[in-house]
C-alpha cells in the first residue's frame, strides 16, 4: 500500500513476522527504489520493491529510507515502510505551478 504526502510517499509492504533489519538490503536511486528480503541461503533474496522500474517522478536519494514496525491489532506479521522524498526544482518564475502530486508509485498504477 502507498499514502502520499506533498513532498513523501510512504509504501508499506508486509513481511514475516521475524524479520529484523539485517534481513532486508535496499537501494534508492534517483529514479528507483529497491528492497529485498534476504533469508538464508538466498543471496539475492525476494523482490519487495523491484529496483528495476521507474518511479513517477525524481526523489531525494538522501531522504529516503526504510522502518520496519509491529502493526496494530498483534497481526502475526511486520511491516517495513519506505519513506520517499519527492525531489523538486524550484521554479524560475515565481508564478509557476508546481505539480506535487505522484498519483501512485508507478507510471502503471491506477490512480487513486
């Protein structure tokens, strides 16, 4: 699931209960955002976020990150939420409009 802020995405993907934070490797790039559940015996382990597609938009490689959590209600499972910064240029002209909407993670989404 995502949530949308004006300037953060939040995606939220569930995980076994268990996992701990050296069993998850992501990557941010500019344009894409990787995370992997790395068990053992498997090295590359399984495609959470799929590093491979593109984003909507540019992001903050700087200000995004990941937090693994307990959700409410003792579900038997973790989740790990990847916070996006959404990266912007300011405008040369001050009466520019800025688009600060995604309307999802990826060009494929559906809109919500």
């Amino acid at each position: 699931s995502w949530r949308e802020e004006q300037f953060e995405i939040d995606i939220t993907v569930p995980v076994p209960a268990g996992t701990r934070g050296k069993d998850l490797k992501f990557k941010a790039t500019p344009s894409s955002v990787e995370l992997r559940l790395v068990t053992d015996g498997d090295e590359n382990g399984k495609i959470l976020l799929d590093g491979k597609r593109k984003l909507r938009g540019k992001i903050c490689v700087d200000g995004t990150y990941w937090a693994i959590s307990d959700p409410d209600g003792g579900d038997s499972g973790r989740l790990v939420t990847v916070t996006v910064e959404k990266f912007f240029i300011e405008p040369e002209n001050e009466m520019d409009v800025i688009e600060y909407d995604w309307f999802g993670v990826y060009p494929d989404d559906e809109e919500e």
